[in-house]
C-alpha cells in the first residue's frame, strides 16, 4: 500500500454513515433479519436541510445551515440531541439520529432516533447571536419536531439555555406554553431534576456492573477522560467521588496526565476559567492524542466520533473503554479491541442514560408532575443496571461484543414495532 492509500484508508475518514450501517448489518445477521427490514433501517426516514439568516451583532447578516435528521419512529416520535460544531455535516447527523434509534432500544424508551446539528462555532458567538441562531434554527424546523413528532435535547456544545430559547420559539409559534417539545431544559421551565448529570451517572452505573463483573470495584480504579463537557466533566466528579483515581483528562486545547492522580478541583475550576492547559506544565501530555492510549482500568472517550480507529485500536491499554461520546470507536478498531479481550461499553448503552432521563423529563412535561432527585436517579439506575445485564447475557450467549449484543436487543424491539404497524 502506498503512502497515499494509507493515508486515504485512515480510519479517521471513516464516515459514521457508514459505521452505523456496518453496525446494523453485523446485528442482523446474527439475527436473521429479513433484507427489507434492514434495507428500512440503514436509512432515515426523513432528513431536513435548512438554510436560516441571523443578523449579527456587527450589523452583518450571516446565514447558517442546519439538519434534523429522523430514523425511524415504529416505536415512538424521534428522539435526540442538537449539535452546534463546526464540523457538523449531513452524513454525521445522519448517522447519529440512527444510533438514536438503537439507544433508545437497548434502554427500552417508547422512542425513534432523532438528531440534528447546525455548523457553527457557538465559542465565536456573543450570547445574543448564540440566541439568535437556536431560535432561528427551531423556528427553521418547527413544522418536524413535536412533543408527539420529534423531540430534540442537547448534544454537543448546547446548554439547558438553548434549550430553554428554543422551547420558548415552539411555544411562541404554537401560541401555547409546550414543555414536551424538547429536553433538557433549565429546571424552572419544565426541566427534570438530574437530567443535567443523567449520561454521566448512567455510564458511571455501567462502569460499576462492568468492574463487578470482573471482581473488581471503583476504589482506586484508574481513569483517563478524553473531553470535559458535560459527560466527561460530571462523569469525572461522580467516579472521583466514588474512589476512582482520576489520572488523565482533555479538551480541545490539550490534555493532562498524571499517573498519580490530577487535582480534580483544579482542573474544573481552570476549565470554567483560563481553560485547562494552565493546570501545571509537568502534567501536560505532548500529544494529546495520547490520552487514548494510557495504561488505565478505564478509558472513556466523551467527546466526538472516531478517536478509537485501527490506526491506534491495538495500541489501547484500558481493560474497560465506557463510550460517553457517540460513534468513538470505528467498526475495524471494534474487532481489535474484541480480540484484545478490551470490554467496550458501546455508546448505545453507556450514554443511555441522558436520553433516558430526557424521556422521564417529557413524560413529566405531560403529566405536569415533577418528581424528586432521589426517584429520578433511582429510576435511571433500575433502567441502567437492567439494561446492562440485558446486553451482557446476551453478549455471553452469542459470543459477540456487547455493541452487537445491544444492537440486536433494540433491533429486536423496533423490527417488532414494523411488523405490528404492518410494514414489512
Ligand atoms: N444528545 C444526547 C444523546 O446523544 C441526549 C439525547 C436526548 O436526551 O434526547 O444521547
């Protein structure tokens, strides 16, 4: 192979398009799935494209393109989050309002896959053009999206205070106050409580039943964190809490390492500050890359899709991988890390926990009824713990990586769903 096929052949350019498709295929096989059923499923049912103008706060006029993409609603309206990155592209949320599908499958909510995304750096825009832009978007969808449609949340770089604006927009549009329209929200317009730690929590409950079942307990478990948003940074607090040395941690700006374990506190108040990279110099990893390949009880990849690629799968030393990110770990890097005898959490059930916790938010919308932390989280842990077994009997059944397993547990469920609504 020459350089350029090599370089061409990357896994990094691997589309996550492709990825899930690859996914559902693998799943299906094992089960035996009729090819019409699978042909449905490797595609979304509907894809929305807009473009929508915001005026600046310079004066300009600046027009942003944006997508909803809904998989697949046999079991319940589309569910998912909305991304603000620059990188968002068509294919990406695609694939993300797929895997949707699958987690809500593997965690048993009555809901289809959702996603949506609008290229934009929101770090480059003030807090009205950043309002601005979430209401224009909403505004550009809301003849899709729906307490009984289609249900966005956050995602990537998008706050409680988006979602908070766009609830508003809907309402507005509708000309009644609509809670159910999307999760994620601040608490005192409809919010659940914990719903802003839900995917942390959730996958920290997988990580517990994963390290049970090899005998071992979170008590001075090692960690290394790529991402500090919301998953990363809360799932580094709960473990941290519960005995976890957290070792490693990273951003986009850089990442830090230190075998004896990093000032937890120090890191998060530079990352609401001067940003992380101020923490102390002899803990800055050269490469943060590097991260990936630590020597660690547990890795988690909480930021973006493919970081875990065939280029580096076999040089991964964590014996668990809980993906808090979606999509992290390419197809080929998957075979790797199976072989290798790594357990991966797959993201369809690891991170599970957000959406699951965004479904007890909206079934409170509805009902008008709020419930306390205390039932919240217990709910969310019965959910997890369950869910989680669920894979991984099967997983020990078929002999397959748990993403298989948990794929074909949803694939189960939503095939069902086609062929009680007639169709197939
Ligand atoms: N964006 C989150 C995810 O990827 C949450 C989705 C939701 O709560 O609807 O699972």
């Amino acid at each position: 192979m020459t350089m350029l096929q090599e370089e061409l052949e990357t896994t990094e350019n691997v589309n996550p398009y492709q990825t899930v498709q690859t996914q559902i295929e693998t799943a299906a096989a094992i089960l035996g799935l009729e090819r019409d059923i699978v042909e449905i499923l490797k595609r979304p049912k509907r894809v929305l494209c807009v473009n929508f103008s915001v005026k600046m706060d310079d004066g300009s006029v600046r027009v942003f393109e944006g997508f909803r993409s809904q998989h697949n609603d046999a079991i319940g309206p589309t569910k998912g989050g909305i991304r603000f990155h620059p990188d968002v592209n068509m294919d990406e949320v695609k694939a993300l309002s797929m895997w949707m599908t699958f987690k809500c499958g593997v965690v048993n909510l009555p809901y289809g896959g959702g996603k949506g995304g609008v290229i934009c750096d929101p770090h480059t825009l003030s807090k009205g053009e950043l309002e601005r832009v979430s209401r224009g978007f909403m505004e550009a969808i809301a003849d899709i999206v729906g307490p009984e449609k289609d249900i966005p949340a956050p995602d990537v770089y998008t706050t409680p205070q988006i979602m908070g604006w766009m609830m508003d927009t809907f309402s507005r549009i509708k000309g009644s106050f609509s809670p159910g329209v999307i999760t994620g929200k601040p608490l005192i317009v409809g919010g659940s409580k914990g719903r802003n730690e839900a995917t942390a929590r959730g996958c920290v409950f997988t990580i517990a039943e994963a390290l049970k079942d090899a005998g071992k307990q979170l008590q001075n478990a090692t960690v290394a964190i790529q991402g500090f948003g919301n998953a990363g940074r809360i799932a580094a607090t709960l473990l941290a809490a519960q005995g976890c040395k957290i070792v490693a941690v990273s951003d986009s700006k850089g990442a830090l390492y230190n075998p004896q374990g990093l000032d937890l506190a120090q890191v998060t108040q530079l990352k609401d500050t001067t940003g992380i990279m101020n923490y102390d110099a002899r803990y800055h990893l050269q490469n943060p890359q590097d991260i990936l390949e630590l020597d660690v009880d547990i890795l988690i990849p909480a930021a973006l899709e493919n970081v875990i690629t065939r280029k580096n799968a076999d040089k991964i030393k964590a014996r668990i991988v809980a993906e808090a990110a979606n999509g992290p770990t390419t197809p080929e890097a998957d075979k790797v890390l199976f072989q290798k005898g790594i357990l991966v959490i797959p993201d369809i059930l690891a991170n599970a926990g957000g959406v699951t916790v965004s479904y007890f938010e909206w079934v409170q919308n509805l009902m008008n009824y709020y419930w306390s932390e205390e039932e919240v989280n217990q709910k969310l842990r019965d959910v997890m713990v369950h869910s989680y077994r669920a894979v991984h009997d099967l997983a020990a059944e078929y002999k397959t990586d748990f993403r298989t397993a948990a794929y074909m547990i949803s694939l189960k469920r939503v095939t069902e769903a086609m062929k009680a609504r007639g169709w197939v």
